[in-house]
C-alpha cells in the first residue's frame, strides 16, 4: 500500500521493464523495472533513501495519525526498497511499523541505482499527499548532475564544443526545464528554491516549507532577512493561524447551534475571551480583526433575525 495513496500494490505492471533515461528524459518519461523478488525484511534493517535522510524530509504528524488508524490493513501490500534496502515507497509505514514494534515488513526489491530511486520517489510523491513541492523540487535537485553529464555527453557525441568545460546557456536552460519537469513545478518555483537554499535559511523557514505551512514564494521573499527576522515572522503566522482557527472553531459551534438566539451569546463569549488574552504586540493587531469579524457576524445574525421577523 503506497503512502501516497494507501492504495497502491507497490509492484509494477508486466509491461514494465528498465530503461536507462536517455538525453532530456524526465522521470515520466521512464519505464520501471519489474521487482528483482520479494522478501521479508526487518525493520531494524530497512532505512530511508539516502536523499529523504540528508534532506530531513518525514511525513507529518497528521500523514502519520491518518494511516496509523488504518491498523493491520495498512500493511497488507509491501512496500518499495532498492538492493541497498533504501525505502522508494513506504517511509511513514515502515516508521509506523517501528512504533507498533512490527518485527518486519513485506518488501519488493528492485535494481534501482540512486538516479533510478530519486526518480521513482518523486514519480510516487506526484500522486499522493506525501511530497509537496518544496520537497520535490529538493530531490530533482539531485538529480541536476545526472542531467548536466548527459548535456555534455550529448555535446561530446555531436563532436561539437567539446573543448567546453562549462555547460552552454542553452543547455543550462534546458536542465533547468528539465529539473522543473522532474518535480512537477515550474522554472521560476526550482529558482526560487535554490535562492532560499542557498541563503543559509534557518531551520524553522526550511520546516515551514518542508510542511507547506508558507508557499515556496513567501519563502524566497524570507530568504533576504536574518535568521531572527524569519523565526519571527513564522511566529507571528503561526499565532495567526492558531487564533483564527481557534475563533472559527467557537463561531462555527455557536453559529451552527439550532438555537438561533445563542449566537448572540456565543459571540459575547469570544469577545470577553479576547479580553483575557495577554497582552503582546503580536496581537494587537489580530484582536482588531477578530473585533472586525464578530461585529460582521453580529450585523449578518440582526439582519437575519429582521428578516424571519418580517
């Protein structure tokens, strides 16, 4: 069952078989090679690819909750290793796996070298919640080398240039095209993401994005300030989006009451809740809007009490 999409079987199809990915291919491109056999493997002896290790990439906490509820049928299918026993498919399993104290998990083996993996992974993060783009554009980023040495064999193999060291701009072009292609974004978002990496973000802006709690665009325009100045603007957020979710939550359960006259009191009760909160700059500013919002929940709730009067 892939992590992707819970569904998945994992194996390939008998149509598939392994090719080597030829010039400007992109990992849709490539076909996949049948498993080389299945095997029980323990857990203690399966790890992560190698690129989701370095890059510190997990599944949430929430990706995590969600399949541990499925239970036992969660491990009914197998996960994907290479010969290396690097996970292709099937990290937030195996993990879950190790909390449940599973002794081993069915597996299928496949001959994958690293290009071959980093491009499998990506292909199963394309379609399911479990990579998002910063993270995809990460792995392509692997990837970049594989495409830059065939660029130059290609140059090579045309007997053209071939007293370049660097590649052309053209060619650096098109494995920027190609690395894009690879993650399932566009150019300009790959840009964006190796500014941001190459700015020394802090680790907070790197797990915000990671978490896909900011867009990849409000994460370059952070890349330019100070480690503090980004830790502080992710706090301010995050404070935001807690309050506001907290305040639809108590609306939503006085609002939704049958009671149409609690409302009113519900609202009573959110605005004497705002009284109690401790003083901080970072929310004066969010109390106004909420004072903003309930007194535009208080007109809505009038007018539709004038209106059933009427």
């Amino acid at each position: 069952m892939s992590d992707a999409s819970a569904r998945s079987n994992g194996a390939g199809s008998p149509n598939e078989s392994r090719v080597d990915s030829g010039p400007g291919q992109s990992y849709s491109q490539l076909n996949f090679a049948l498993p080389l056999r299945q095997d029980y493997i323990s857990t203690e002896e399966l790890r992560p690819a190698k690129a989701i290790l370095q890059l510190g990439i997990e599944p949430s906490p929430v990706r995590l909750l969600e399949l541990e509820r499925l239970g036992d049928a969660l491990f009914e299918s197998t996960i994907e290793i290479n010969s290396q026993n690097e996970i292709i498919d099937g990290h937030a399993r195996w993990l879950i796996a190790k909390k449940t104290g599973r002794p081993g998990l069915r597996c299928d083996i496949f001959d994958y070298d690293e290009e071959h993996t980093l491009r499998k992974i990506l292909k199963k993060g394309l379609v399911g919640p479990a990579l998002g783009k910063f993270c995809r554009v990460q792995i392509a980023l692997r990837l970049q080398p594989f495409h830059e040495r065939r660029a130059r064999n290609n140059r090579i193999q045309g007997g053209a240039q071939k007293q370049l060291l660097f590649l052309t701009q053209a060619e650096r072009a098109r494995v920027r095209e190609l690395v894009a292609q690879d993650a399932g974004v566009s150019s300009s978002l790959v840009r964006q993401v190796k500014v941001i990496l190459n700015s020394g973000p802090s680790l907070e802006l790197l797990a915000a994005l990671r978490a896909e709690t900011i867009t990849i665009n409000r994460g370059y325009q952070l890349s330019s300030v100070s480690s503090s100045e980004q830790r502080n603007a992710l706090a301010s957020k995050s404070l935001r989006r807690s309050n506001r979710e907290h305040s639809e939550k108590l609306v939503a359960r006085h609002v939704g009451s049958p009671e149409r006259k609690s409302a009113t009191d519900g609202l009573k009760e959110i605005r004497s809740g705002l009284t109690r909160l401790p003083e901080d700059p970072l929310l004066v500013s969010l109390q106004s809007q909420i004072a903003s919002l309930l007194s535009a929940i208080d007109s809505l709730l009038n007018a539709q009490v004038n209106t059933e009067g009427a």
